[in-house]
C-alpha cells in the first residue's frame, strides 16, 4: 500500500464504510467483558437485523431440533462470538449493497461474496474451526477492496481482459495496472475499520506471515478463506474438468482435504444455498444448477481417480519390470562374460563372505581349487575358440556337480574355485569325485572328425576342528598347493591340503 494509493482511499468520499450498528458492534465486541443485555439490546434496535439473525438460528444451517423463540435463545444456542458475526455480516450486506456502481459487476460481486462464505462456513466445520461464523464473515468479505478500488477508479474493472468471474485474472489485472491488488486494500479497509487482525490477515491470503505459526488455527482460518473463493467460481461460470481438478488439488495442499471430502463440501453447498437465498432475500442465479455441479464433481473425480489408479498399476507393473531388469543386470554384473559363473570381483567377495560366516558360526568350509589339465594344448591344436568351447563347458560341468549353497566362480584363465560352506572334508572329496567321473565321461566336438576329452586337476582344503585357519589367504594357498600337486602328479584327480601335510610331516 502506497502512501498516495492510502490518500486516494481516504479522500474518496464513496468508500465503503460500515453502518452505524455494524461499527458499534465492532465496538462492544472489543470489550473484555461484553454485557449480553447490551447486545441485545443493540441487535434489537434494528428488527430486520433481529429477524435474520433468529430465521437463521431456526435454518438447517444450524439443525438444533428445537425451535429457538427469542433473541435471547437465539444468543445462547449459537454463541456470542457467532451472533457478533451474523450481525455483522447481515448489516455489511445490507449497507454495501446500496454502494453506487461504478464499472464493477456488483451482482457477481455479491454472488461470489455470499457463495464464498458459505463454502467458509462449511470448510471451517470441516476443518474444525473454533470461529465457524467469523470464518464465515472474512469468507464474505474477502473481496472487499474491490467495493474500495472501483470507487477510487471507476475505469479499472471496465478493462478486464476477460469476464469478472475469473477471479486469477482480476489479481493479475489490479496487479497490472496498480501495482497491488484488491486483497491488501481489503485487509487495509479492514484495519481502519477496527475489525480482528486475523480477519485482514485472511482477506489479504498472507499465509506464510511471520505471524502465522505453521499448522495452527489460523492458518488453516486463511486457508479456509482462500479455498472458498475457488469453490465460489465453479457456481458462478461454466467449469471444466481442469477447474475441478485444481479445488481437488487447492484442498489437498491447503487443508489436507481428500477428493471425498470434497465431494462432501460440494454437496453441503447444494443443501444450504438455497437457505442463504432466502435469508439474503435475494436470487443468486447460479450459472449451473448445484446438482449437475456436484454431478461433474463426483464424475471428474472418479474418471481422474482411476486415471490415477491405472497409472499406479503402470507404475508398479514398471517397478516391477525394473527391479527384474535390474535384478538381472546386476546378476549379470557379477557373472564371468565367457563362463556364466562369478567373476572374480565376486568370487572374491563370496569367499570373504563364507569365510566370515564359517568363523562366526563355528562351521566348517571347503574350498576347491579346479584347473583344467594340459588347457594350453587345446588352444593351440583347435583355436581359442575352441578353447572358449571348453571353458563353457567345464563350468557348465562343475555347475550341476553343486549343491543349491555351494558357489563357482572363474579365479583366472582355465583356474575355477569351489566354494561349500558347512562341508567337511569328506564332503569336499565326493563332490571332486563326481567332478572327475563327470569331466573323464565327456567329449568336447573339436572340429568335424575330431572330438576331445579334457579332464581337471582338483585341490582340497578344509578349514574345521582338524585345521583351524586364521585367515581366508592361509585357506586358498593351501588349496592351491593341493591342486599344483594333483598336476604335477599327472592331473586328472583331486588331492587334499591334509594329504599333503602328513606327507611333509613323513
């Protein structure tokens, strides 16, 4: 607020001002201790304002069950702080309406401002608001400073780009053209006229104020306002899709408010707009009727919903195929390119693995060293191709020879390690013995006349009760030293670490 736009609005001899019974209600509200005879007495003095104000103690806005008589029961059943803002409420309209026209549409102007309050009145119960008439009030009058603007410059609303019910469009109009908007020259007008600080801060939308704390009553008072006037414009002008779809969103990020509550505030719309047509006196002549509103509401919501479920189930069907791709890709990581088993990153890593775990849980563990015997000859003679042929094969032998906890993995060249966790030495050599008949019963097609036999050589060491092994660097070497001494005596045969101790100890 400028200090020549603040000027402007005080010399402006048609400003809006409350009336004479409005301002002293403001007055006696401030009072620490309000005298109930006085208001009483107050709200008598104006028989219309009185007769409102017990017509709408008897409405289906508030559904007590019992007919409320008198003024004074009327006080009682809705509250003082509730009286104080019907009253005010019903006096503003009343005065404000009589304000000479200038280029804005005061029809519409007064059809959003009484449908907004309404959708506040319902919101603040929704949402639990102490103040439900005083929610309902600044939902009224949150577009006040556009009554203030018009006055001050007649042209303004004449320019809209577009009708007078967008109300985004009216922001980024004033904004445009003024510098500042209809909201902080409400809020202003509000101040001046003494009303409680929280409803200028609603009416300006100011909802990350330093005053406001986070998550607290008044947030969720200016957010109720807020909201209001984007449920008002679905009554007042033809709505699409996109339009129900922005309050579901508007309803979810201010208030938390899930698509069926929504659906709910919708139909407590419907019920009580006809109740304020009559206690307003007036015809709001809505562009559509509520029900088919409320219609297109539960319609969009739906379609948009299981849009939204189809592209969850999307969703998922993709995770799922990712974490399967995924899943085989890192698979496939660990895996040697040529042999299918783990390459020698991972072999090294299971066998740390199985190594820890055996020292843990006090178990045994075996540890094969394999080598294809006299390999290099068959490279030579046929062809690294050939030789990859091999390679293949073996591995695929040694494979199936496992059972379902044992691990292979390639250590280098034609070189394999066995891994059998939770196997004694026994164990280890009837696999190698399987291993051996497996590899002595098959040929490998070397070329059109020729077909090969490869057989291994296989080295056993166990770390158990008979041969504790400190570190997994002492088990390998003396799996290797049992597989070297298995070819250097031939090939083809598996010889244990243990064999090869007791043979130095001789």
């Amino acid at each position: 607020m400028t200090p020549e736009l603040e000027t402007k609005l005080k010399s402006c001899q048609n400003l809006p001002s409350p009336p004479t019974i409005a301002i002293q209600i403001i007055s006696l509200a401030k009072e620490p201790d309000i005298d109930l005879g006085r208001i009483l007495h107050l709200l008598n003095c104006d028989p219309a304002l009185a007769s409102k104000i017990l017509r709408t103690a008897n409405s289906p806005i508030y559904p007590f069950g019992k007919t409320v008589e008198s003024l004074r029961q009327a006080l009682v059943v809705l509250g003082l702080n509730a009286t104080i803002s019907l009253a005010l409420s019903f006096t503003l309209v009343q005065s404000l309406q009589t304000m000479k026209e200038g280029g804005l549409d005061y029809s519409l102007y007064w059809k959003r401002a009484l449908i907004a309050g309404t959708a506040c009145r319902i919101l603040g119960k929704v949402c639990q608001v102490t103040e439900i008439e005083e929610v309902y009030l600044a939902g009224l009058l949150q577009d006040i400073g556009m009554l203030a603007l018009d006055q001050v410059f007649p042209d303004l609303y004449v320019t809209l780009p577009s009708p007078q019910s967008n109300h985004l469009e009216i922001l980024a109009h004033e904004n445009q053209v003024l510098g500042i908007t209809h909201e902080e020259v409400g809020s202003w007008l509000l101040t001046q006229w003494n009303f409680p600080d929280r409803l200028g801060l609603a009416v300006s939308k100011i909802e990350d104020s330093p005053q406001i704390p986070i998550h607290n009553e008044l947030a969720t008072f200016i957010s109720c306002v807020s909201l209001s006037g984007s449920i008002a414009e679905i009554f007042l002008r033809e709505t699409s899709e996109g339009d129900i779809q922005r309050i579901k969103t508007e309803a979810q990020s201010l208030l938390g408010l899930s698509p069926d509550s929504l659906i709910e505030i919708l139909e407590s719309m419907k019920t009580q707009l006809p109740e304020l047509e009559r206690l307003f006196e007036t015809d709001l002549q809505l562009w559509q009727n509520p029900q088919t509103i409320l219609e297109q509401a539960r319609e969009s919501l739906l379609i948009r919903n299981l849009q939204a479920i189809k592209q969850v189930e999307e969703l998922q069907i993709s995770n799922a195929t990712m974490a399967y791709e995924f899943k085989h890709l890192e698979e496939d990581n660990r895996r040697d390119a040529l042999t299918g088993v783990l390459n020698r990153a991972n072999l090294d890593t299971s066998l740390a693995s199985a190594f820890e775990a055996a020292i843990k849980n006090k178990e045994c563990l075996t540890l094969v060293f394999c080598d294809l015997d006299k390999f290099k000859s068959v490279n030579d003679t046929y062809g690294h191709q050939i030789g990859d042929v091999v390679l293949r094969s073996a591995a695929q032998l040694l494979q199936v020879k496992l059972r379902g906890t044992d691990s292979l993995g390639r250590y280098g060249g034609e070189e394999f390690v066995l891994i059998l966790p939770n196997a004694p030495q026994d164990i280890g050599e009837k696999v190698c013995e399987r291993i051996l008949k497996a590899f002595r019963e098959t040929t490998h097609k070397a070329s059109t006349e020729d077909s090969i036999t490869v057989t291994i050589s296989l080295g056993i060491a166990t770390h158990g009760p008979e041969q504790v092994y400190s570190t997994l660097s002492d088990l390998l070497r003396d799996a290797d030293e049992a597989v070297y001494y298995s070819k250097i005596h031939g090939g083809n045969r598996f010889t244990t670490s243990s064999f090869l101790k007791a043979e130095q100890l001789a």
